[in-house]
C-alpha cells in the first residue's frame, strides 16, 4: 500500500512537502519553506511526521519553497539521503547559507526592534535555523543524473525528469511494485514553459497511474513571449524618462539570468538606452557561474550563444553586487538606472531597502515579473495597497506599479494542458497543488468539462491511500 499525506503546497503555493510510505520506506517529495504571511507560522512548527523515521528526501528543484526547511529537517532528527540533479546539487548551498544568514540577520533585526519598543514578538528572536544548521544538512546531499533509474529499495524506484523550470528543475517519477501490482507515481514540481530562452523544455509522459500536479497559474495565461521584450522597453524608457529608476525584485534562479538575457538583447538591438544595471544578489551573482557549469541543461540557443563566445549574462553597464556597502550605495545614484535585487516577493534581502529609496517617488517603477503570494508584500503592492509596511515602517506608494508576466517560470493554464495532453491515457486520479484554492477549483473544473478526469484538491495534512 502507498500513503500520501500533504504536508504543503495543499491549497496554497508555498511549502512544497508531500510525505510518502511505500513498500517499507518513508520518504519526502520536496521540504519548502513557507512564504505566505498566514501559513508563516507553519515554519516554525514540528514537522507533522518525525524526521528521524523518514529514509529519503526527494528534491524537484533548489527554490526556497521546495528546498527552504531542509536543515530544519536535518535539525529535528532527518540522517537519510537527500537526492536531486547535479545542478540542484550545486545551486543549494548557494539558497541553504543564504537563507540562514538571512534568518539570522532577521532574528537579531527583529530583537533589537522588539527591545526598542519594549515587547515580544510571536516567535523568540531566534532564526529558524542558522549556518550550522546548513552545515549538518549538505553531506546528506547525493547529485543523480536526469532519467537515471535509482533504486531504492527492491521495490521502489526513481527518477528524475526535465521540469523547464529552472536550471536542474526536476519532476519525480516514482515506480512502486508489490505481488506483481505495480503503480507509477508524477510529482510536476514546477512544470516550466515551452520555448524559454534559457533551460530545456519540459519532459512528458504517455502514462501514469497518479499524477500531482502543479496549479499555480491554473486560471489563466501569461502574455506571449514574444512580447516580453517589448514590454521590459516600453516599462524601461517610460521609467528613464521620468528620470526614475526602474527596481525589480527577482528570484535569484533563473528569473535574473532572463532578466540579464532579455536586458543583454534590448541593449545590443538598441532598444533602450544605456544606463546603469545593478544585480544586486550575491545569491544571483553565484547561481548565475552554476549556469556555466551546466551548459548542457540549457537550451540549445543558450548553449550556441555560449559556444560562439557570447555570454549572455554579460553587457556594457552591467554591475553585479557582492558587497553590502556597494548595495547601500546604489541609493546614491542620481541618474537613472535599472536595480534588481531579491527577495522575488519583497519577503526580505536587499530588495526592501531599494523599494524604501524608491516607493514613494512618482518617477520610479516597480516593475514584478514573477508570482506573488498572497501576504507577502510583493502582492501587497501588487495588488494596489497603500501605505505597505517595511522595516517596521509605512510607505505610501507613489510609484509606479507594472508587472510582465510572460516572464514566469511555471507553465500557464494553456501549457498545463498541453503537458496533460502527453497522457495517451488518464491518470487514475490527478491530485491538484501549488496553487491558491480558487485557482485551483477553476482548472479543475476545466479538466472535468474538457477532459472528464476525476481530480482531487488536497488540504494541509490530508491523507490519502493509493489502492
């Protein structure tokens, strides 16, 4: 008998977890931060299944809402093996130490904060986890190759599978056996686009017994692709000429890389002017050296662009950040310029201080190119709200508000069908996740009305028992 039980991404998007019990093996798919404001408490809670039992973490891809509570994980009693692909492999230490170093900068922001106004927060000042926490975790990691078939017992196998995602995303197929009754198992991860500039597409399948699937953008589709650039100039001389800057928060994986690409070929086609472009992510600066590494996960424009000497992460007023005292002086900066820095939904890092410099002024953009969750302030802003709260305190906003949203890298609802049409046959059930709850209601009804499969939404801690 196998077990699911849905320890994240259940009716909301963050917090990829999903615990497994098969053939004598407990196993996670995933263990994702949550990044949601109301499910952030979920973080700090004990895992819902005890570590110490679990003998294997499958990881689809290297985002903090897939990967983020590993060395909590590894901290509450988790020895097993961690596996994922070999550029995953190589992009988690790079989001692990980030992300303990930002919780432990936050924890003592927070404590003197809390000093200060004589009161105590929701949780002790303490980081969810710290740089040692990451230390004990990364020796469990072991790299596969993509469509390698591992054992892991006699009765259980896996295998990962191009996603489109990002670079070294994965989808999880897992085959399970018993008495000659033999189930296949899908997890999407984060199913990507078609036809992206950077990585490959994704991979398919003809059959499957159970499939869980990614909804994130299940309602609707994103603008086509070939109008992403056009928009970036339309939003970079609008910004330009106001004499404002343009600030962008980014995923540090791949959604900066695009960035660099598009912004690469705008400047070369002179389509927008030249002005000062700071990357400032040292997380970005150091996933954006994995990409070199791994020429052969990229597509083939990508890899001929490399071959012919031309890197695309590379052009004239280009500036990548590192150091914190060159970030504080981008405030400086009295011409124009183009700043992307992460956190992608304004939920902490160095974006919070370039929104401060420049929320509040009518010439200046904030331009989003990747989903905001509900809570966060990325869709705070988003979504038109005014004054938003950072630092402790509150900004009106004044500028700018725009959003690309073909730059995405998750399928839209189109792609998702496209990706289901691969199935010469239907699942016998399809699990929905990773999406908001009426989100994910309408694809279902679409694929009930289109398609007649039987589909099933799960809630946090349901479980499930695959006869």
């Amino acid at each position: 008998m196998v077990k699911i039980k849905f320890l994240g991404a259940a009716s909301q998007v963050t917090g990829s977890c999903y615990h497994l019990s098969a053939n004598g093996l407990n196993f996670l798919v995933d263990c994702g931060l949550y990044q949601e404001r109301e499910f952030l408490s979920r973080n700090w809670q004990p895992f819902p299944v005890p570590p110490g039992r679990i003998d294997y973490l499958l990881l689809t891809h290297a985002h903090l809402d897939h990967s983020g509570l590993i060395p909590k994980l590894v901290k509450e009693g988790f020895k097993g093996k961690i596996l994922c692909t070999r550029p995953t492999a190589e992009l988690l230490p790079i989001v692990l130490y980030d992300a303990a170093k930002l919780q432990e900068e936050d924890a003592e922001i927070k404590r003197k904060r809390h000093e200060r106004e004589g009161r105590q927060g929701p949780h002790p000042e303490i980081p969810l986890y710290t740089v040692a926490d990451v230390d004990r975790a990364l020796p469990l990691v072991e790299a596969v190759d993509y469509r390698q078939e591992i054992n892991l017992n006699s009765e259980v196998k896996v295998g990962f599978y191009e996603a489109g995602h990002i670079i070294g995303s994965s989808m999880v197929e897992i085959l399970t056996g018993h008495n000659g009754s033999k189930r296949r198992l899908i997890y999407s991860g984060d199913l990507g686009q078609w036809n992206k500039p950077l990585v490959r597409d994704p991979d398919t399948f003809q059959q499957a017994d159970y499939i869980f699937l990614e909804s994130t953008y299940g309602d609707r589709d994103h603008e086509e692709s070939g109008l992403i650039s056009e928009r970036l100039a339309q939003v970079i001389n609008q910004t330009v000429s106001r004499q404002g800057n343009l600030v962008i928060p980014t995923f540090a994986i791949e959604r900066a890389q695009e960035l660099m690409y598009h912004l690469n070929n705008l400047i070369r086609r002179r389509k927008i002017p030249s002005v000062p472009v700071f990357l400032d992510s040292p997380m970005a600066v150091n996933v954006t050296d994995v990409f070199s590494h791994h020429l052969d996960c990229l597509d083939a424009e990508a890899r001929q662009l490399f071959a012919s000497g031309h890197n695309p992460f590379e052009f004239p007023g280009l500036k990548l950040i590192r150091d914190f005292r060159d970030s504080q002086s981008i405030a400086k900066i009295t011409k124009p310029a183009i700043i992307m820095a992460g956190s992608g939904m304004c939920t902490g890092g160095r974006i919070k201080q370039h929104l401060v410099n420049n929320i509040t002024r009518p010439e200046s953009t904030i331009l989003f190119v990747g989903y905001q969750a509900r809570g966060t302030l990325g869709r705070q802003i988003l979504d038109g709200q005014s004054p938003v709260r950072i630092y402790g305190q509150y900004y009106p906003v004044k500028a700018s508000i725009e959003q690309v949203q073909g730059f995405s890298a998750h399928a839209d609802h189109r792609q998702l069908f496209k990706w289901l049409g691969y199935l010469k046959t239907p699942p016998h059930e399809l699990f929905l996740v990773h999406g908001e709850r009426e989100v994910i209601e309408n694809f279902a009804g679409e694929i009930k009305n289109k398609m007649n499969w039987s589909t099933i939404i799960p809630d946090y801690l349901d479980e499930v028992s695959l006869d």
